[in-house]
C-alpha cells in the first residue's frame, strides 16, 4: 500500500495530485523524502500552471506521468453543461461544446489542431492548391470504415460537404466554393475567388468537418437535398427522397472510437455510445494501435454547474467540464481531483445586439437581386435601441470589467476588449473598444434616449438558465442602474441552453449572453461577422443567420477578404488587428470576459487530453475553445468509479 500511494503522489501535475488516506503511516525515510520531493513538484506545478492561466497560455494539457497503464475497460460518465438543438447532423445541428465532445466521441473531423496551434490534416492525408489557390485537391486516409460498414472515400467526404453548403443553416460558409466533388480517396473544391489557407474552414476541425455515414445522411428527413431550396435536385427527386426518409438524426452514424448505442434528450438525460472494435486506430484498424480503450462512454447534461459539480464529487459523474472559473476556482487546490485548466485560443463571453435595421445591399448582390434585401421587414426589431450605436457605446462605457471579473469569477479572468484574447492573431492591448468611464457613458446615454426616442432606454436580455449565468448578467444590469437609475429598463429573460442559439440565428432577441468564437485563426470567425451572413428577420420566411448581430461592417468585410484569401501572415495579421478595431468602433458586441475551461475529473480518469495524431510529432492541442478527444482516455485498472 505504501508503494502505491508513493506511485500515485509522483503522478501529481498542473494544479492535481493524489489524496493519500489509507497509506501506511510506518514509511520508510526514502518513501517519505519521495512524498516530499512529489509536494515540492506539485506546487511547483501549480505555480506554473497559474503563470500560463495569467499569461492567457493555459492549454488544459494533462501531463500527469504514466504509472500504470494504458488498460482497456471501463465505462466513463461526463457531466456536460448542455443539451443540443437539432442533433446530430452538421447541417442541422446547434452545436456547441457540449455537441462537440459528442461528436468527438461517435465521429472525427477531416482537421485537427495540433500542440503548435495549427490546423493540420487527420482524415486527410494530404491537401494540394494550384497555383492561385482556386482549387485544391485533398487525399483521404484509406481503410476508414463508417459505424454502419461503408467506407470513408472521397465521394463520401464531398457528400458531407455538398449538404452543408446547400443547407440554409450552413451554407453561407462556403460563399466561394463553386463546386465540391470525389473520384476514389480524393476530393477536389473548386473556387470562385483564391482560398489561400484552404478550402473551409466550415469543412475543416469542427462542424461540417465531422464525417458522417452518407447512407444514414440519406435517410433523413432534414436532409438538405431533399428540404433546401437550394437543393440541385427537381421537385420530383426532391419528394421521392423526402418520401423515404424515415431516418433519425439523433441516431448518429460516425466513424470514431465509440458507435451510438442510446440519447434521450433533455437536461438529466444522456447520450450512450460503446467501443468501436473496427475503429481505424484500433487493433483492427489501419495505424497498429489499440484505440480506444474505454468500453463505453456516457454525456449526461446538468445544465447547473452547482448540480454538474455536486454530480462529480458523489461520484456520479467521473469528469465533467465548466467555463465557470467561479467553480474552477474551487478544484484549484484540490489533490482529490485533477483540474485542467485552457484558455489559449480560448472563447470569449460578450452580450450581442441585435442591429437588425435597413437593407443589406451585399447579401442582395450575393443573391442577383436589383433591390437591397430588407433586414427587419415585418419590425420584430424595431423598437430595439440597441440598433444605435451611442445607446451601445453608453452601456459598454458603464460596465466595469475589472468588477466583475473579481466578484464572478475570482479574478482568474481577463476582463475582454475585443474579440481575440491574448496570444491569438488579432489581440490588441488597446483595441479602441470603449473604457469604462461613467461621465463618458452620461454623454452617450443622452444621445442614446435622443437617437431611441426612449425614456426609460428598454430592451430584454436573454440568459441561459444556469443561476450562476443569470445572476452574472443581474450583476452587468445593476452597473448599468447605477450609471443611469430609471431611465434604463432591462428585463433578463432566462432560456433553456439547448433551444438558446437557435434564438439567436433566427434573431429573435434585442440582447443576449454568449461565449463564442474561439480558434486558433481568425479564418474560423468569418461565417459570423461578414455581412453576405447576416440574413433578415422574418419568421414568416424564417432564415438563419450566422451573422446572429446582422451587423454590416465594411471595414471587417474588407479585412477578412485579406485574411481568407492572402497567404501572406504579415497581411493577415494586420487584416485581424483591422477587425478587431472594428468591432471596437462600431461596439457590435460588448465584451465582458475571456473564457477560462476548466475540465475536472477524479483521479482514476487518466490521459484526458494526450492525443496523438498519426504523421504528426506534435500531437493534439488539449483543450481547444473547451472541446478535447476522448479517445485515448483510460481510466485505472479498467475502473472509472474506483
């Protein structure tokens, strides 16, 4: 007993280490010197994983030393924060982190992000442009097999990638792809203007870029060939194909480590899946490993972190995930749990506006219309006072990020000025966002109530329904009461996460809370902010906007025109440090924090983030904008529970 419990105090790393109740308390002087030299190198550790936090280069690595293991068996449970609307196909489905780690787990994406921050091939083996970047040939992997036995080919690939681009939801990320298609183990993308960082990045890490079976893609009913209006079938094929889709979309049919057993929707409820033994880095598979080695994997949502966390602690859950650095806080020093903390590349927290006014001459011209596209025609929009820029200006001068980072999430945040957090193309120390300043925000109030022709300012301010969330946007409502006492009437109006995006791409808001954007290029943020993506409120002709502000900005339109279509980094770098001015400028959104992930789990739960990627000596990143693999989780002696 005494050898184990040294074993295990050696493993200790990144904020974590091992309780020793139970171990002999008659050791030897070596097993002690090896305790104390272990509590040296943990807090150590601890110092330097709270340098990287502070730094803004946490990236959640879990680097606890292996001392037993890696075994097959177990079955792990993870507590995730959220449901998913529309699941599971990319070109229907919301998904958001929580979405991601199940995808993660019954599927893979053509990309992945290695331990540099770079988008890198992984069901790609190879990616070839031509001379000016307008076409670009990709080889896929060979020997891939879908859960249901069908192979990843190219035509496969390019069958995934034709639906997103023809799906309302989808579809405006590949503004510029011509045409998509596969011969064999490639896959060829034709384009309109030069793509010099690639064909995507809507098909590249996340989203579209999760492969799924093309015979389970065909068999549903929110099929886009079947339902989209820019669907190239007739209206013959068209029904013959919506006659038979008796296919579920809850029902996924991937290619990962785990193939779909159950999901019952809804917070409490779960999503089961269980080995893949022909998963392609198994022992049955193409690389010569033995991937994966959990028996089966269970996301059960707890919307609540107070719940998700009481979950992990009764054993409940053996890991669960949290942006709430509140909670974080609380693991930091605890040995019982590993805590891995990633906020490189991280998301960002902000309240969006929704601008909705006017017309959107760029999205008319994208469509071939002679007349501009109205933006707001049946006025669900426009009494909203957020559409003015002073009234944005005002409550951004009023809020006090350094207040609230200290009272909601212990200081472990940075209070946000722009869209990029430290470390990321785009950062800037001084974005031109405005300050807090609560004489500035007086001026700005008055020109607000003068431009609105509103006296109380009124709008509503959509929350999940987490208490933490609501409480922290009760705190930003209260500044804002104290800078302008009754002349400004907010209502916070609490929604169930999973049915909450869907809110905002339909753009039926004046305000919500967000967390978004992370990746490690600014490539990945154009779908949201480029005026072709910001379409029309109208539920009686629903469309879905990316662009969930529906803001039009010349300035970021021309900036990532450099961005996605020029390999020069000087360029692109100048381009993003343009976008986030912009965003300062015009004050589209009002930033309150960078994101700090915590993922948190108990001991048995080992390698959470170490994936290695075949051909690339790097491996994985660990914790990208709150999302890791689970493939290569293990857990001690094949027991998760203990």
């Amino acid at each position: 007993m005494a050898r184990a419990c040294s074993l295990a105090a050696a493993t200790a790393f990144a904020l974590t280490a091992v309780a020793c109740a139970g171990c002999d308390s008659d050791r030897s002087d070596t097993q002690s010197d090896a305790a104390d030299d272990a509590a040296t190198a943990l807090e150590g550790n601890r110092a330097e994983a709270v340098e990287a936090r502070e730094a803004g280069q946490a990236t959640g690595d879990d680097i606890r030393e292996v001392v037993s293991g890696p075994v097959h068996g177990g079955r792990l449970v993870y507590g995730i924060e959220a449901d998913t609307a529309n699941p599971f196909a990319p070109h229907a489905a919301l998904c958001a982190i929580s979405c991601r780690m199940i995808m993660r787990a019954v599927t893979e994406s053509l990309y992945v992000t290695d331990a540099n921050g770079d988008i890198v091939p992984y069901l790609v083996e190879s990616e070839t442009p031509n001379d000016d970047f307008s076409r670009w040939t990709l080889r896929i992997r060979d020997g891939i097999r879908f859960h249901d036995g069908t192979p990843l080919t190219g035509e496969a690939v390019a069958y995934n990638i034709n639906l997103c681009r023809y799906s309302q939801q989808t579809g405006p990320g590949y503004v510029g792809i011509d045409d998509v298609w596969g011969e064999g183990q490639y896959v060829h993308y034709e384009t309109s203007v030069p793509f010099a960082t690639g064909p995507g990045p809507a098909s590249r890490e996340a989203g579209c870029g999760f492969m799924f079976s093309p015979a389970w893609l065909e068999t549903l009913p929110n099929n886009p060939l079947y339902a989209s209006p820019f669907s190239p079938l007739s209206a013959e094929e068209r029904s013959a194909g919506l006659a038979s889709a008796t296919g579920d979309p809850a029902a996924p049919v991937g290619l990962g480590a785990f193939r779909f057993v159950e999901y019952t929707p809804g917070n409490g409820n779960s999503f089961i899946a269980e080995r893949n033994p022909d998963y392609w880095r198994g022992s049955n598979g193409i690389t010569g490993e033995n991937l994966p080695y959990l028996d089966e994997i269970e996301f059960v949502v707890s919307q609540d972190i107070q719940g998700r966390s009481s979950g992990l602690k009764a054993g409940d859950f053996h890991i669960i995930h949290t942006s709430n650095a509140d909670e974080i806080f609380k693991y930091e020093s605890d040995d019982d749990y590993v805590t891995l903390q990633a906020n490189s590349f991280g998301e960002t927290n902000f309240a969006i506006m929704n601008v909705a006014a006017g017309t959107n001459p760029v999205l008319a011209a994208q469509r071939g219309l002679d007349e501009p596209v109205a933006m707001d025609p049946l006025g669900f929009n426009a009494a909203n006072p957020l559409v003015h820029l002073s009234c944005r200006r005002a409550l951004a001068q009023a809020f006090d990020g350094e207040r609230f980072v200290r009272e909601r999430h212990k200081g472990l945040v940075r209070a946000a000025n722009g869209p990029f957090p430290p470390g990321s193309m785009g950062y800037l120390e001084d974005s031109g966002y405005p300050e807090f300043d609560l004489d500035a925000a007086l001026v700005s109030f008055a020109e607000c109530k003068a431009e609105s022709g509103q006296n109380p300012v009124t709008f509503g301010f959509n929350s999940t329904g987490d208490p933490f969330n609501v409480e922290s946007n009760e705190l930003i409502v209260s500044m804002w009461q104290h800078a302008f006492g009754d002349e400004i009437s907010v209502t916070i109006q609490p929604i169930e996460q999973g049915q909450y995006f869907g809110l905002a791409l339909a753009g039926l808001y004046e305000m919500m809370a967000l967390r978004a954007h992370g990746g490690v290029d600014p490539i990945e943020q154009w779908l949201w902010w480029n005026s072709s993506t910001a379409q029309p409120i109208n539920p009686a002709v629903p469309e879905l906007a990316a662009n969930i502000g529906r803001f039009q900005d010349p300035a970021i339109d021309a900036a990532y025109d450099v961005i996605r279509h020029n390999p020069d980094p000087v360029a692109r770098q100048k381009a993003a440090e343009d976008v986030n001015r912009a965003f300062g400028r015009n004050v589209w959104n009002l930033w309150t924090y960078w994101t700090l992930w915590g993922i948190v789990a108990n001991q048995r739960v080992q390698n959470i983030t170490d994936l290695s990627i075949p051909g690339n000596d790097a491996g994985s990143f660990g914790v990208n904008a709150g999302a890791h693999h689970v493939a290569q989780i293990w857990c001690t002696d094949g027991d998760c529970h203990g």
